[in-house]
C-alpha cells in the first residue's frame, strides 16, 4: 500500500470518529463508538497501525507521525463526549397516558359542615336579629360555674357524680377545686355577669356532657343554646315572646309555645318550653326568671335588675326540623347520612 492511500484511510477514522462522537445521544452510542474506532482487537485505528507495517520503511515515520496525531484526536473527541453527556440532564420521561383534555373530569367530592355546625349558625343569625350577640365559656368547668353560682347546692342531686363527669384525678391531687365536664350552659351565664355590668343580652352555643347511655335520644355529649337576657323592667311575657320569635323563625310560622310550671335552682319562676310542631307537643328545654341568688352571686343588686334565661337542646331542634329520628346518626361520621345536608 502506498502512503497516500494510508493518509487517505486514517483521514477517513478521524473523520468519521468526529461524527460519531461528536452526535453521540448518551452513553450506549459513546461505548460503540469506543469500541469501533478505540478498541484493543478489533478497533480501526488499531486496524490502520497494523497497515502500517506494510508502506516502506522510508514511508514509516510520516505515517506514525500522522497516526499518533489522529489517534490523539479521537481521544480528545471521546473525552469530549463523555463530559458533554455528563452534564445533560437525563431525558424526561414522557407520562403515560397522556393528558386528554376532552375527556370528562372527574367531580370533587366537596365537603360540607357538619349538621349541628350549621344549626349553630343559623340559630345564631336568628338570635342575632333579636339583639343577643354570642358569649363563650370553657368546656372544662370548676363547681362554682357548674353548680354553686347557679343556686344549685352541695346536696343536689344534680351534682351526683354518676350524672356528671368530674375529672377526679387532675383534681384531687393538685388540691384544687374538682373540675368537671361542663353539664350544662348554664355555667356561661354567670361566667359572663361577673364580667359584665347589665344590660346582658347573650346566648351561647356549645357541648355539654352527661354520662347517659346513648339511645337515639340520649348521647352522652350533645349541645346546647343558652340565653340570659338581663336589665330592668323584664318580664316572662318577654321571654314568651323572645321564644316565640326563635321558634317561628326556626321551625316556621305555625309553630305554637307552651310554658309548663317546672323547677330549676337558677330561675324562679321556672318553666318547661314545649313547641307544638307537626300535631304534637315536644319540649325543647328550660326557661324562666333568673333566681336572685343567681344575680348575688355574681354582684348584681336583685332589686335593681331583673332577667330571664333559657336553655334548648340543639340536637333535639335540628332533628325536629329535618325529621331525623336517631341523636346518634350526627356522631356516627357516615358520610351518606352527612352527605344530605
Ligand atoms: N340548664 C338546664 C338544663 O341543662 C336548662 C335550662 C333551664 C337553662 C332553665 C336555663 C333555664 O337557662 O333558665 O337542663
């Protein structure tokens, strides 16, 4: 073979190996290419050395001049090669399937708030509109609030502890005064009068806790609304009416009150409140004057202000007004009963 066509045959590797590494997509193409043009047996610059030893010997340096230039070559376009694909990011998958923008979606499952949540809102708004705003109280009461302050002494049955729940333990052995699960929310009222000089027109919504066995009218948490309204000049012609006003705006214009004569340690007189709703008559709690021992216990002057105050359950209220029959569906989290309001 003559020189030329040696030169001619290593321009040609260069050539090529340039392209080849110089296109190469990842490293599969990097490695063939090595092992074409670079590889120890078979690769074809090992290939053209060994044409070397054909030309003459006078031809010989020149080739192997040229032959260590390309072979440097090639190396330097393998490095490059190598460090070029390194530094790309790898290739982003495409995602399967495809996104289809013509095919129906699929509807979120939107929550809603709770039942009681939403008849504590609207018995708030009707409230509202008669003028009581909204009082608070814990939920983890001590005795005064529960019972003392509200006329209801040590020997009443009412602070038996199998009807209540007294948090014993953290009692006892701080020392300090029992605490109990509020029973009633009652306990706001007073809560409030010794914060507040009269004129008081609150209510407040909240859980009370009463270890009853669940039954469908029986839960042994449950909620209810609380009312105090004091100043001068009330009477139970205005509690009536007050009562009168939430129920129709609750239950509808052709519901009727019935006070029946009751007892309670914080009101006096005291009375039972009965809506006749749907042909029959059905209580929904408590009412009447506010006793005096209830106003000196928290300061007030029983000679100088006057009130009257109620309590109703709201579970029992929600139930009337959507004809459920089962306390225990609003605390069972069944999303089909839920789902419904
Ligand atoms: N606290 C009473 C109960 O839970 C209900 C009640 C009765 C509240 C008369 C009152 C009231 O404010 O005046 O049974």
């Amino acid at each position: 073979m003559a020189l030329a066509d040696f030169l001619k045959q290593l321009d040609e590797v260069a050539v090529q190996a340039a392209q080849v590494f110089g296109s190469a997509a990842d490293a599969e193409a990097v490695e063939a290419g090595r092992v074409e043009f670079m590889g120890a047996k078979q690769g074809r610059l090992k290939a053209a050395q060994k044409g070397m030893g054909v030309l003459d010997k006078a031809e010989r340096p020149a080739a192997g001049k040229r032959f260590n230039e390309v072979k440097e070559q090639i190396d330097a376009a393998f490095q490059a090669a190598v460090e070029r694909l390194a530094a790309k990011p790898p290739a982003v998958r495409k995602m399967t399937p495809q996104f289809d923008p013509t095919v129906p979606g699929t509807p979120l499952r939107i929550g809603r708030l709770h039942p009681i949540t939403q008849t504590i809102e609207e018995l708030k708004d009707i409230m509202g509109r008669l003028g009581f705003s909204v009082a608070d109280g814990p939920e983890i009461e001590d005795e005064r609030h529960n019972f003392e302050a509200l006329n209801i002494p040590r020997e009443h049955p009412a602070r038996d502890p199998l009807d209540n729940f007294y948090l014993a333990a953290a009692g006892h052995a701080s020392g300090v005064e029992t605490a109990l699960l509020r029973s009633q929310t009652s306990t706001v009222q007073i809560r409030v009068m010794e914060k507040t000089p009269p004129p008081i027109r609150i209510i407040c919504l909240g859980r009370v806790y009463r270890p009853d066995t669940a039954d469908a009218t029986h839960y042994p948490m449950f909620h209810q609304m609380e009312g105090l309204l004091i100043d001068t000049h009330v009477t139970m012609a205005d509690l009536k009416s007050v009562l009168r006003l939430f129920a129709t705006s609750y239950l509808g214009r052709d519901v009727h009150i019935r006070f029946r004569p009751s007892f309670f340690p914080f009101t006096e007189p005291s009375v039972e409140v009965d809506f006749h709703w749907d042909g029959q008559w059905i209580e929904f709690g408590g009412a009447g004057m506010v006793d005096p021992n209830v106003l000196n216990a928290v300061g007030y002057d029983p000679e100088q202000v006057i009130g009257f105050a109620f309590g109703l359950g709201i579970e029992r209220l929600c139930m009337r007004r959507h004809g459920i029959t089962d306390i225990r569906e609003f605390y069972k989290n069944d999303v089909r009963f839920l789902h419904q309001f």
